[in-house]
C-alpha cells in the first residue's frame, strides 16, 4: 500500500475509532430506567437538547442526501433543504405537545389513542417498517459504497465481491452494532459527535469546492443556477405549495425516525430546545453541502450525475484531509443507519410483537433480534439500488407511496373524532394505490403512447392530490359503510385503546 494510501487508512480508523470510545465513554456513566422500552428506545427519557439537536441533524443528513442531492447538480434542490425548516418549527408547536401529552414511544401509539383501536397502529407501524427496509437501509448501504470506492479509489471488487456491496456490509455492521447494544442513547451520542465531523469537514469541502473554480460560477448553464424551478426541473415552484408542504409535515412530524429523537428528552421543554438547535444547524450550512458541490462537480467535470460528490472529493481535497473526510461521510450514514435501524426495532417491539404476541419478555434481547435482522435483509437489498439513474429521485418518488396516506391517517384522527379504524385502514391502502397509478402507472403510460397520453404531473403534487382525496376517501367510507359521523374538532381527547 502506498504511504499516502497508508497514512489515509489510519486517519479514517483513528477518527472512526475516537468517536466509538467516547460514544463508550459517555454511556457508560448514565443511568438506567427500569421501564425497559423507554430505557432502550427513548434512552429513559434522558437526553438532553444538545444530543436531541445532533442526533435529529445527522439522522437526516446522511451519504443518500449528499449524493442524491450533489447529484442532480442543480441549486434548485436546496429546497429539499429550505423547507425542512418549517418542517422542524411544526413538529416543535403543533404535534411534540400531543405526542409528551399523551406519552407515546412510537408516532403510532398516538393513532391508537385517536382512534381506539390497536390496529391502526399496527398497520401504520407496519407500513413504516417496510419503508425502512425496501427504501431507506439498502439505499444508504448502497450510497456509502459509492462515496468510499470514489475517496478510496477502490476498484471493482473487494474481498472478491462488489466494493459497493462489500462496504455496504462493513457500514450495515457497524450501524448494528450501535443500534444493537446502546440502544437509543447510544445513537445520539454517537450521532452528536459525528456531527461535529460531518459539519466541520462537509463545510471543508465546500471551502475547497469554491476555491477549485475560483469562486466563479459562470460557465454553468443558467437552469441550473435556477432557483424557483420550471417544469423541467427537479423541484417546480408551484409544487412548493402542494406536495412539499405535505411531504414536510410527514417527514419532520408523523416519522418514527425523527420523532423518537425528540420524545427522548425529560420533558416538553427540553425537546423543543433540541428542535430548535437542529433548525439552527440546519439552515445556515446544509444547503450549501449539499448544493455547491453538485454545481462545481458541473462546472469541473459536466452531467456525471450521483458521481458528482465522491469525485470532487477525491480530486480536490489535500491528501492529508481526505481521510478524516472518509471518517466523517462514515460517520454520516452511520448514524442515518443505526438511527433507522433502531426506530425499525422500536416499532416492531412496541407495535406489533408487544401488541399481538408476547407483552412481556426480554425486550433487549428482542430488539437485539430484530435489528439484527433488519440489517442483514437491508445488505441483500443493495443490489436492487443499483444502476438506479438518481438515487434521489428515487428515494423520494418511492417515498409517496406510503407516506402520503400514512400522514393522512394522522390527518384525520386529529381533526375529527367517531372515525372508525377500518375506514382509516381501507383508506392507507387506497392512497397507495391511487398514488402508485398517478406516479408509476401514468409514467408507464406516457412512455407507451406519448401522443395520446399527456405527460405525468410531478410527484410532489401528485402527493398534494393524494393527501386530500385520502382524507376525503375515509370520512366518506366513515359515513357510508360504517354509518358513524365524523366530528371535527382538532386534537380532542378519547379514550383510551384496550
């Protein structure tokens, strides 16, 4: 190995192995609750804003946001980014209060207490796990792959397999290990030191992006400088008011990923200062992340796409950073992983096994299982994200399948009361089927008679039409085949599910 190559390698296990030791460290000195689920899935309600604020920024970026984002090398992307701000200031007024209000662990014990019934929760729990699963674990498995063959210029094959999958292994490993035996507390601490990497040597970046053309973006087609977009481009401005907004609200509010963050504090103050820390990290350095280097991989190398970011990375830092960049991109998806990983478990342990099987029992050891599994599927599904023309793209068009009539379920129970749960159920899987045939199903249909059928609206308002007719879909189903009258009134109490 060459003693540059060398020297890189080191930085890269030092820092990797410095942030493990204080994650250790840190753990070691707290206290343990004696409730079991909220000990290891909400840290026995003990984290303070500091590591809330780290563990939601670094739990939302990770090397799927960065390449997906770099990779459509467009500064209209950044709105992904802008908007998510009013995503964290929701989540901070509107649904945090009801959520300590009624003590919930998971987003979806809050839709048992809406509706009275435990089988809403379990099929939102459900849907939530299969997202996880199929979309989020594999894609960032797969993305890391690609950031680290690219910074380490790795060839092909490693260990005799694909480098891609075999760093997806190592990263699904090592995220496991995090979310197996610490638990939730674990996470956001790693999550917070991880964080320090990530913004500092993600700002480094950008520095040395800049520098690289002198500053000067001209040369870049004006599209895409363009940032309220047109039809043609990744995020038209008229979908800010539609489908944004809602894709916002289900991201930042009815997640179990991002919630779980916040409801792991002592009490209600405690997390909004978290939240309002994360939105302080957030709004003056993320966008640039994850924007700028999209553009100057442009200007330096042209349309490379999802390349764009591993590339720029390994022409333009100094050799002596790029391993302590290595570190911090690990860090990153890391703590997306692990964060997803042991919200997956969350869900399962408290939503479905503890609900339906067993009540009682090694909820450590169970959790333990469970994300063991979990990683071990999400490594086999790497391949199926492979080849795939914008990570991005496909991220978030998958996304509205489930997301849209999960956030409608929310929707509903806390605006109207006397629903019944089965409308609501019936009502999920509509709206994934109405927004499969307007995404997936009218783009297949353009593409087979481009002359009759008119091209697809954007995913973003088809999520703006499927909101509402979900909502629409349930109270009338509520009224004509469960003969039960919806009464509006926003966040009433009910009673408690038996």
């Amino acid at each position: 190995m060459p003693p540059e190559a060398l020297i890189q390698l080191s930085v890269f296990l030092a820092l990797t192995a410095l942030v493990a030791l204080a994650t250790w460290l840190h753990c070691r000195k707290a206290t343990r609750s004696t409730e079991s689920t909220r000990d290891y899935f909400l840290a026995g309600g003990g984290l303070n804003w500091v590591f809330i604020g780290g563990t939601i920024t670094l739990t939302n970026i990770s090397t799927d946001t960065f390449i997906g984002m770099s990779g459509s090398q467009t500064l209209n992307i950044v709105w992904w980014e802008i908007s998510g701000a009013i995503g964290l200031v929701l989540l901070a007024k509107i649904f945090l209060p009801i959520y300590y209000r009624y003590k919930c662990t998971t987003v979806t014990e809050l839709l048992e207490r809406r509706y009275n019934n435990k089988h809403i929760r379990a099929t939102v729990a459900l849907v939530f796990l299969i997202g996880n699963i199929f979309i989020f674990l594999p894609a960032m498995l797969y993305t890391s792959g690609l950031v680290m063959k690219s910074m380490f210029g790795l060839g092909d094959t490693l260990l005799g397999l694909n480098t891609v999958f075999t760093v997806g292994i190592a990263v699904a490993i090592v995220g496991a290990i995090y979310a197996i035996f610490g638990g939730l507390r674990a996470v956001a601490i790693s999550d917070t030191y991880c964080g320090i990497l990530v913004l500092g040597l993600g700002g480094a970046l950008v520095f040395f992006a800049l520098n690289a053309i002198g500053w000067d973006f001209s040369g870049i087609p004006a599209e895409r400088l363009r940032l309220f977009g047109e039809s043609t481009d990744p995020i038209p401005w008229p979908t800010l008011l539609t489908g944004m907004v809602f894709c916002q609200l289900y991201y930042w509010s009815t997640n179990q990923t991002i919630t779980q963050r916040a409801l792991a504090a002592p009490d209600l103050r405690e997390a909004r200062k978290g939240i309002y820390l994360a939105l302080f990290l957030r709004a003056p350095f993320i966008p640039a992340m994850v924007v700028i280097p999209g553009l100057v991989a442009y200007k330096l190398y042209g349309p490379i796409g999802d390349a764009s970011y591993g590339r720029l990375v390994g022409d333009i830092l100094p050799h002596w950073l790029s391993g302590a960049f290595a570190a911090a991109m690990f860090a990153a998806v890391i703590s997306s992983y692990n964060s997803v990983l042991n919200s997956s478990a969350a869900l399962y342990v408290c939503d479905l096994h503890q609900r339906y099987i067993r009540a009682d029992g090694d909820i450590r050891r169970l959790s333990m299982t469970v994300s063991a599994l979990i990683a071990i599927v999400s490594v086999f599904l790497i391949p199926l994200y492979m080849g795939a023309g914008s990570i991005m793209a496909v991220i978030q068009q998958s996304l509205g399948i489930f997301s849209m009539p999960v956030l409608s379920a929310f929707i509903v129970g806390l605006l109207f009361r006397n629903v019944d749960a089965r409308a609501v159920i019936a009502t999920i899987a509509f709206g994934a089927a109405l927004y499969a045939a307007l995404t997936f199903g009218w783009e297949k249909l353009h593409a087979l008679h481009p002359a009759s059928v008119p091209r697809p609206w954007h995913f973003l308002h088809i999520m703006g039409v499927t909101v509402p007719a979900c909502v629409a879909f349930a109270l009338a189903l509520n009224r004509l085949l469960f003969r039960r009258r919806a009464l509006f009134g926003w966040d009433q109490e009910t009673p408690a599910a038996s």
